[in-house]
C-alpha cells in the first residue's frame, strides 16, 4: 500500500522540525556551556553536564527516529497518539515558555516558534482523512492519491 500524501506530508513537517531543533541546539550550545561555566555550583562538572546533556539529545533523536518509523511507515495508531500527547505537551510549553521572565528573544525565539509550528503542522497531516484511512489499514479510495 503507498503512503498517502498527509502521511508524506506528515514526514516533511516531522523532519522540518527535528531539523529545526538540532539547529536551535546547535547555535545554543555555546550559551549553555557559558551558563554552566559562570554557575559556581555547577562550573567544576561542566564536562559531565556536557556529557548528560549530548546524551539526552541522542536519546530524544533516537525516539523521533523510532516515532517516525512506526507512524509513517508501519501505520501504527498507538504511536500516532503518543507522538500527538508528547508533542502537544511540547507545543503548549513552547507558548507558556514565552512567559518565562527570561524568555528567548529574537533569532532564538523565531527558531523555537518555527518549530513549535512544524510540530503542530506535522500533528494536522495525521488527522486528514488519507492519513485516517492509513492508520485504519482500511481500502483507500485510489482518488485519495491523484
């Protein structure tokens, strides 16, 4: 059975994301290793905040991976509302973040807010009715895909 197109759709908008997230991290990490520094409390184990810090991040990319593969190519619905509940936790965080009396300001801001929006974009494509019909194994009509 093809993929139909708000389950592609569905990927495009969960890559953009994740992209958008290593990205955001990737410009940070020198802040973060600054901030850690200049805490006393925390400034002689930089090197394993590091460590923990990369290593969650390999975890979170390993669980997307994971994610996308039972959604997009098994067409498990179990996962589809796992990643719905995890990712909806995620998108209300980034909006009440931006009460933070230290929000993010400018380009961090726009890179977390175009992130937060691909995620959101990626949750639509799994409630069209293609992506219904996908996760309900059912016969698809085939004008779903012209």
């Amino acid at each position: 059975m093809r993929r139909p197109p708000s389950i592609i759709n569905f990927e495009r908008s969960f890559w953009a994301s994740t992209l958008t997230g290593v990205a955001s991290f990737a410009l940070h990490w020198p802040t973060m290793m600054e901030a850690l520094k200049s805490d006393p409390r925390l400034s002689s184990s930089v090197d394993g905040a590091a460590i923990g810090v990369a290593l969650a991040i390999g975890f979170s990319l390993a669980l997307s991976l994971l994610l996308w593969y039972l959604i997009s190519r098994r067409a498990s619905n179990i996962t589809k509302w796992i990643y719905v509940v995890v990712m909806g936790f995620g998108v209300i965080a980034a909006f009440t973040s931006i009460n933070d009396p230290m929000p993010s300001t400018g380009f961090a801001l726009a890179i977390s807010l175009a992130g937060t929006a691909l995620t959101a974009l990626s949750i639509y494509f799994l409630f069209r009715p293609d992506a219904r019909a996908w996760f309900a194994k059912e016969t698809i009509d085939q004008k779903v895909f012209d």
